[in-house]
C-alpha cells in the first residue's frame, strides 16, 4: 500500500501542477483531498501525517532545498 500511495501522491503533485490558479497551500489541499477520495477513511486518517510529510519533501526536492 505504501508503494502504491507514494506513486498516487506523485501523480497527484504532477497533476496539480498544471493547476495556475492555485496557489502552493492550495495546490497542497488538493492533492490531500485528492488522496483521501481514494484512500479509506480508515487509512487516511492512519497514514495522513506520513502524506504531508511525503508532500512537503517532494516540494522541497521541486525546489532544490534540500543540502
């Protein structure tokens, strides 16, 4: 699951891209929204600190912060 969840919020993040109008918060709550649609409850709620995590380091990778 944990595989697969990563890919989704990869996905998500490369989707959300083409998304202007939103900004980085925005573009944010989307792909959370996004992944709670197709996620249980059950393993949003479980893995929900691990998804922002996933997606704050991903955005930092996006923006080469990481030393």
């Amino acid at each position: 699951m944990e595989n697969t969840l990563f890919k989704q919020i990869i996905g998500l993040m490369n989707n959300v891209e083409k998304l202007i109008s939103l900004d980085g918060e925005g573009k944010k709550r989307y792909v959370l929204i996004e992944i709670r649609k197709i996620i249980t409850d059950e393993a949003y709620e479980r893995y929900e600190p691990m998804i922002i995590i996933i997606i704050d380091g991903l955005i930092d990778v996006s923006r080469k912060k990481i030393t």
